[in-house]
C-alpha cells in the first residue's frame, strides 16, 4: 500500500478543522473573504463537510473541515477520501486522542483493493498530527488494510496454499517460525477433522502453524478459520449463499492481521497462531451428511450439516492451542449466520468463558470505538450439541440459538487433556462490509482487531 502518512512536508496545505456547534461563532471571527466564501459555497459546518478555499492565484490555499465538538475516529474519514491529491497537514493542536484517531482514520480510509487494477488514481498525503503516535497509526491501518487484501482476493487467487504463503511472508519479516502440515500429513500428525473437511479439493488442506517470541513469556494463542471457499459441500448452499464466501476464510485473515501488529509492536509474549487452512468442496470424496468425524481430541462429531465445517476444523486448532495451556485463547470466525441475525452484520458476537478477559475486550471496544458485543454460553443449550451416534453434533436441529450452540461446540475443545480449561475468547464475526461507509469501503473489513490489540497491549505491555 502507498504511504499516506508522513512525518513532515514542505508547503503542505493547512486543514483547519472546525466545530459544528460553534462553527457560527468561529467564522465570525474570520477574514470577510473567508466569511463570504463560506457563505457563497454553502458550507456551514455541517460534519463531515469540506470547503477548499482558493488562494489568490486560484491555487488551493487552506481546507475547512467540519467535526462534531467531541468526534470520535470515523468522523475524521471523510478527510481522507474527499480531498484532491495532495500533500496536506492539520493546522490546530488537537488532543492527542483525536490526533490519533485521525492519523488512524486516514490509513484506513485510503484503502483500495487495487490487485487487479491496472492504473493508480493516487491519493491524498497527510503529515501526522502533533500529537499522535505514528507507528501505532500506521500499525493499524497497515495490518487492518491486510486483512481486508486477503479477504477481497478471489479465490482462486486465496485457496489453502495461498493463505500459507502469506502466512509465511508475515513470519518472515518478523522472524518468526512456521510449520505448515499439509495433504494426508494431517492423519499421520492426528489433525483428522482438518483433513475431513479439506480432502475434497485439489488443492490440499492444511494447518498454518507459526510461533514468535520469548518461550518464557506469557504463552497467547490466536485461532483463525480459514475456508478459503465454501460451497456449503454435499449440502450445497445456493448460489446467493456462496456469493461471499470468498471470505470464510476471514477467521484466519484476522488472526494473521493481528499477529502482525503484535510482533511489530513487540508485545511482551509467547505467540502462537493456528490457522486451519481449506476449501469445503464437492467431490466424490467429500464428508457426507450424517458421517462421523473423529477429532484430535478424540471426541466424535456426527456431520448433521456440511455446511458448518467452520466450527469442525476449528475443533482440532483449538484443542492444539489448549494443550499448550496458554494464558489465552482468541479464535476468530465467519462461522454462524445465526449472529448477524442477532446483532446485524457490523457488531462481531463475542462468547468468553472467562468474565475478567471479556471484560477488557469490551473495554478496549468502548475506547477504540471498534464495537463488538458479548453473548452468553447459555450452558442450557449443551444438550442440543449432542450427538445421537457420536460424541457431538455439528449442525444441531431447529437452528434456533445457532451461535450459541456454535460456540458451545467450540468450548467442548478448549479443555486440554487434563481436564484445565483455557481462558478463551470466541469472536462469531461478518468479516465484510456490505456497503461504504466512511473509513470503511465495501468489501473485506477487519473487524474487532484494534479494540483486541489495544486490550492485549494493555494486559502485556511491550518486551523491554
């Protein structure tokens, strides 16, 4: 992505943000030029407003750009989008949090999804307000930005493989290890639900698996669902329902987006990623309604449903990760279309078995203006995940609660071998947005991810 935040310019045209509830007052105060340009244009504060003010050779001289009194991080992207190509800076000290918010903002809302663009239209350039942390700005845009690349990449350029070599790209640069077990080496390693569910394409099934930092430190698991394409398998879904699912693989987007602002912020941890890597496909070989699918843990899942594979490959992640007896477990998930019914397709559903690491999440929400909302793991609802001729379900009947009992199957696998349950975070997310909306372009989005690393940043701190 090209740099639009920089530290400083030379003849950057000023931005002088203006107050909507005092913009009246404000521009009383100003040159009669200003005052009758302002009026002649028809600007007059609204938020979200832009008024580019000539100078006088006609060349653009000053920007005026309408806030609310207290704006929060998506008031300011309009900026970023609705201004001409050009170098620009703020012009007013802001508090810090806005500066920052700001700087945020226009990182986030310059994206474009350009891989199969063949020109640049270019963009707007702003100097990084006094005030706020740059590298934290750029962190967020940049890695938000690479959840939504891989998102919004088709397929057939995204399959199992490709997410790998992402993957590998990203342990890479940060030096981190990865092993990636791939085809019928999941048997012979007992990943027996990831196989299951990926055997049926051509392009293999595989577990993503990197490790970065002091194996002394607190150990922070991040599980990611990867279905590269889902096809809904044998109970194919229609041809509206796969329409998207270009994005199932979202899960694991997210997770791969997250590890990266923490290794490049240095996050005092032991981090471990698992990403269950597929494409639930149709072949003669493909997982049948009604089969039995053994897991890594070894509990049976009776397939009442190929469509929620999701939750099936995840099992084996997520029993991985348990085993290891981390400090905390964060899966993320495209899993249940139960929870955009319950809280629509912008607000990611979070289930926790642990009250105090749900509470900082929700937390780090509030402050990050990045929402998400908690559901309850109703433990009533345990029964409807059983299965009749194995251990477990997959897709229990009446679908009422569907992203409870989702997240209910998924618990049954953060209990390690000796019985210790892992504190555990489930985020049940759309991944995508249907429309535009400022700081926010239809299309792949990273959901929950600035409101989940400032909490981890609070609770482990950066490596000294």
């Amino acid at each position: 992505m090209i740099d639009t935040l920089i530290e400083s310019a030379e003849g950057a045209i000023p931005v002088t943000p203006v107050r909507s509830d005092t913009f009246t007052d404000w521009i009383s105060t100003q040159s009669d030029t200003l005052q009758s340009w302002t009026a002649s244009t028809g600007f007059n504060g609204d938020a979200g407003a832009l008024s580019l003010v000539p100078g006088p050779g006609g060349d653009l001289a000053q920007v005026l750009f309408a806030v609310p009194d207290t704006p929060d991080i998506w008031d300011w992207a309009p900026l970023a989008t609705d201004l001409p190509i050009g170098t620009y800076e703020i012009d007013t000290t802001l508090p810090p949090e806005q500066a920052q918010d700001l700087a945020t903002s226009w990182g986030l809302a310059q994206y474009r999804f350009e891989r199969y663009v063949s020109s640049d239209k270019g963009r707007a350039v702003l100097v990084v307000p006094e005030g706020a942390d740059m590298a934290a700005a750029g962190r967020a845009a940049r890695f938000a930005n690479l959840v939504r690349d891989l998102i919004n990449t088709p397929a057939a350029d995204m399959g199992p493989d490709n997410l790998a070599d992402a993957a590998e790209r990203l342990a890479g640069e940060f030096g981190a290890n990865i092993d990636i077990i791939a085809g019928d080496d999941l048997l012979s390693r007992n990943y027996p639900a990831i196989h299951a569910v990926g055997r049926a394409h051509d392009r293999a099934p595989r577990l993503i698996d990197i490790t970065w930092g002091d194996a002394d430190a607190p150990k922070l698991t991040l599980v990611g669902k990867g279905v590269c394409f889902d096809t809904g398998g044998l109970d194919i879904k229609s041809a509206t329902g796969m329409k998207l699912m270009k994005k199932d693989m979202g899960g694991g987007a997210h997770v791969l987006g997250l590890a990266g602002m923490i290794m490049d912020a240095g996050l005092g941890v032991r981090l471990r990623v698992l990403v269950p890597a597929v494409e639930n496909s149709i072949a003669g070989n493909a997982m049948r309604p009604g089969d039995v699918v053994m897991t890594r843990k070894g509990l049976s899942v009776e397939i009442g449903n190929t469509d929620a594979e999701g939750r099936v490959i995840l099992a084996d992640a997520l029993f991985e990760a348990a085993n290891e007896q981390p400090e905390a477990i964060i899966d993320f998930a495209t899993l249940t279309g139960a929870a955009r019914v319950a809280l629509g397709t912008d607000v990611p559903a979070l289930f926790s078995n642990d009250d105090s690491l749900a509470q900082e999440l929700l937390s780090a929400s509030e402050a990050c203006h990045d929402p998400m909302w908690r559901m309850p793991l109703w433990q009533g609802y345990t029964k409807l995940v059983k299965g009749k001729i194995a251990d477990l379900n997959n897709a229990p009947e009446g679908g009422y609660g569907g992203a409870i009992t989702a997240a209910l199957f998924l618990e049954r696998f953060v209990e390690a071998e000796n019985g210790a349950m892992a504190p555990w975070v489930h985020f049940d997310l759309m991944a995508w947005n249907l429309s535009a909306r400022p700081g926010r372009p239809e299309g792949g989005e990273a959901m929950g991810l600035r409101a989940v690393f400032h909490a981890l940043e609070r609770r482990f701190g950066t490596e000294t």
